[in-house]
C-alpha cells in the first residue's frame, strides 16, 4: 500500500509538473531571461534622479511607496532639458489630450521605490497589442500578419548611471 501511495504522488508532481513546463522553447526562454533592471535595485531615489531625469509621473502608492514612471526610446530615461510649455490662446484645459497626439517614446518603465530604495523595475513596448487582436481583423491577410508578427520588446538601462 504505501508503494501504490508514492507512486501516486509521483504521478500527481510530474502532472503538475507538465502544467508548468510548455516545452524547450519555455524553458529557454525562462533559462536566458536577463533581467535589465536588477543591476539598478537598491539605489536611492536621488541617485536616480540624478542619472535618469525627472519622470513623466509620480504615483504614491502607500506612505513609503511611490512609483517613478519614465517614457523613453532606446536603451533607457536619459535626463533632457525640458521643453518649454507652449500656450495657445483659447485653449482648454483639456486641449492636449487628445489621442492623435504623437508620443515621442517607445517604451515605458515604472521604478518602484520603498522608502528611499528601488525595489523593482518593470518595463513595457507602448506598442504591445493584445495577441487576440487578430481575431478582429476583416482583412484575411492583415489577419495572418498580426498572428505571427512578435512582440514588441524594451530593453532597459540607466546609461548616466554609475553602476
């Protein structure tokens, strides 16, 4: 009897072992990720002002928390001189959200800071679309081409940054 219960215990781990594992392509995958962001984890808040610039936004996320959220192109957020602020004459408060307004930026990341210290970084393709997005499309050879076009991809860096 207890022979018959390992085995199928083992039985049960290597199913949900299976579950996990979706082939050689995965575990590649998994196996050669680089994580672009971790040489940057436990900086302070101002050393990445410092070699990053101001961010687009600041989201306070709980008393010691607050998210930094840069819009870049390229390898990562390089400071810049901010552009002057046009004013139009007539214009409402609401006149530059409109979404035919051209971005200037490919990618998106969001440093998140606990207390003083970064503790993770996430970084995103402003061009990511839905994989299912096809399944929309009338066109059968647009159709075909967003199946199989890839993702878009970030690679991210702080090159102003010492480390």
């Amino acid at each position: 009897m207890p022979a018959a219960g390992v085995l199928l215990a083992g039985g049960l781990a290597a199913a949900l072992g299976a579950c996990a594992y979706s082939g050689p392509s995965d575990m590649v995958n998994q196996l050669t990720a680089v994580d672009y962001g971790k040489p940057y984890i436990g900086m302070s808040k101002a050393e990445v002002l410092k070699c990053a610039g101001q961010p687009r936004s600041r989201i306070a996320a709980g008393p010691n928390t607050e998210t930094l959220v840069y819009h870049y192109s390229g390898a990562g957020p390089v400071p810049g001189a901010a552009a002057p602020a046009k004013k139009k004459k007539n214009s409402s408060p609401f006149s530059g959200l409109s979404k035919s307004k051209k971005e200037d930026f490919t990618c998106t990341a969001s440093l998140v800071f606990e207390g003083d210290r970064l503790t993770r970084v996430s970084y995103a393709s402003k061009d990511v679309r839905s994989p299912y997005d096809w399944e929309s499309e009338r066109d059968p050879k647009k159709r075909e081409e967003m199946k199989r076009e890839g993702v878009p991809t970030c690679v991210f860096s702080l090159p102003r940054c010492p480390r």
